[in-house]
C-alpha cells in the first residue's frame, strides 16, 4: 500500500474525510485520527482494514504538529469540556508519535479529557506509563472473546495472544487510565463471550471513572466485512433483547447513552458544501479505496469516488455532505 504524509505543506486540510484529521460530529468530543493503518484483519471490520485488505490503497499519517494546531483551532470554537477521542479505522498505537500527540492535546486549554480506542496488541507495560504520563484519561480496549481460539479468529491472525491483551488490560487497569471493554457483539458467533467479558471487565476494575462496559452493535458496511455465520440485529433486537438480557443476567448497566461520557450537543462547524451541489475541486492525493482520489476545495478534503484521473482539476457532484465528510463523483 502507499503511505502519504499528511504534513502542513502538502496543502490537504484535516477537515472532510474520515481516514484522517479530525471529524466533528456536533457534539463535545471529537475524533482524532492521526493515521489509519491496522495490523489485524478482524472478519468484522466495517472498513476492510488491515494486511489483507482487498479494497485498501493508501496508508495516511499526519504531522503531529500540524493535526494539533487544527485541533486547537476547532476546540477554541467549540468551548471547554472537549473530549479528544483518538480513533482510527485501523490501530491508532501505529502511529509513532502516539505518546507525545496525547501530551499536546492535553495541554490545550478546553480540552478535558483525551481518550483512545486500541485493539491492545501494541500496549506494552512501559507504553501504558508513559501515555498515563502524557495524561491519558481512557483506553476503550477492542475486546470481543476471551476464548483462546475464538480470539484469534475474531482477530483474523494467527499470532494474536489473548493472554497478553488481557495482561494488558489489567495493567491499564491498575494505571491511572480509566479502561473501557469495547466488544462487538456478533450475533451467532461470540453470543457466549459477552457476559464473561462483562464479568471480566468489573473484574479487573474496569470502569473506575467511567462505564466498564461498551457493547457494540454488528453493522454490515458495502465495504466492510461480514464473517459467515452472524445474524445482523436490528437496533431494538440489539438494545431490547440482547443488552436487557445481558443486564438482567449480569445485574449491571449496559445502555449507555452520550451522558455517561458528559458528551453535550455543540454547534458543529460549518459546511462549505451542499449534497448535490456541482463544483470544481483540485486533486491532490490518492484514495483510500481503489479508483478513489482525494481532492481539496473550500478548505475540506474530499473524497472522490471512481475519478478518471488523480492530478488537475476535476468537476464534481457532492454525494454525502454529513458532519462535514465529504464524498463526491466525477461529472
């Protein structure tokens, strides 16, 4: 795959697109992505990620500096009470400077918490320190088996050890990091491995400041992956039979709702861009997808689908506008 770097002067802004930058979904937390590579091939992914990817062409890495000032930027705008939340579709502890990003968004006036999603293979017990160092609030752990084999399936490699993620786990555990269990519930496949990673979560006392527990629901995605075997839920199939059940059985909530994380509704930056408006855009980078190229208009990345060509100016139609993502295809 090709890797681009995302710096200040290759004239790509870090608003519009959600393999990078910063996405803003008019509320108090945002998402930080600051590079989208993966080193699992979970069955389930819902952005075919990972080493065996078939949709994948491009790696994104930004420059730290560059994706801090334009946070800064958005966090002037939206108020104190900021949550930085460092996401990816991939595994956000790839990207090199993960340690001294999390100490500069911690150091911005308004932001209160910076929080991290992570697949937990890259932890080690001297990273764990130092990003409690930097001032890691959260660690929401992607988690979704504690069954040996099972695990490894779920992961899609042959090398993944549960045995060191929950080491792991339990180290953020103890560590001035509050822990989140973060598992995708897969109807028909890991049914038996939720409530004894509920147990484990309370266990190992996850959840010391905020909910232990993060069930997720299973979506099929066009480009995601659907492991054989698994039933799709509907949201009330998932909330009113799955999380009730769970919640009775294990004696514990697990209906969380954007309050259990002080997540408050904010204005939400402004779009430049109308869905199914016609404009003109310069092209600037190859895609994440295959046939997809990234061009940059009115200060926004966007997402051109099936582009002709990948330099020069290119006419396009706004196909997706929402919370400021924005996809295109060529007229």
């Amino acid at each position: 795959m090709t890797l681009v770097r995302i710096t200040r002067s290759s004239g790509i802004p870090l608003l519009g697109c959600l393999y990078f930058g910063v996405i803003d979904r008019g509320t108090s937390l945002l998402q930080v992505r600051p590079s989208c590579s993966c080193n699992l091939n979970c069955p389930f992914c819902s952005v075919d990620a990972g080493p065996r990817s078939r949709t994948r062409a491009t790696h994104y890495e930004v420059e730290r500096e560059y994706l801090l000032d334009v946070v800064r930027e958005i966090v002037t705008f939206k108020g104190n009470g900021v949550e930085c939340h460092i996401d990816s579709p991939g595994e956000p502890l790839l990207y090199q400077e993960i340690v001294s990003l999390v100490a500069g968004m911690k150091k911005i006036p308004g932001v209160d918490v910076v929080s991290m999603q992570t697949n937990g293979t890259l932890l080690t017990e001297d990273l764990i320190e130092s990003l409690a160092g930097a001032g890691l609030d959260r660690i929401n752990l992607s988690l979704h088996a504690l069954d040996p084999p099972l695990s490894r399936e779920l992961a899609g490699v042959s090398w993944y050890d549960i045995d060191y993620v929950t080491a792991m786990a339990e180290w953020t555990a103890k560590s001035r990091i509050d822990l989140l269990i973060a598992p995708v519930y897969l109807p028909g496949i890991n049914d038996q491995e939720i409530p004894r990673l509920i147990a484990y979560a309370r266990s190992i006392g996850a959840g010391k400041r905020w909910p232990p527990l993060g069930i997720q629901k299973f979506e099929r995605y066009r480009f995601g992956r659907t492991p054989k075997g698994v039933k799709v839920q509907s949201w009330w199939q998932f909330y009113h039979q799955s999380i009730a059940s769970w919640e009775q059985t294990c004696s514990c909530r697990l209906t969380l709702t954007p309050q259990d994380f002080g997540t408050e509704r904010r204005a939400m930056l402004s779009r430049v861009f109308r869905k199914g408006e016609k404009t003109k855009i310069t092209l600037r980078a190859p895609g994440w997808l295959n046939g997809e190229v990234l061009g940059v208009g009115r200060g926004r990345v966007v997402s051109v689908l099936n582009s002709p060509r990948d330099r020069g100016d290119l006419k396009v139609r706004m196909v997706n506008t929402k919370h400021n993502i924005y996809v295109a295809v060529p007229l």
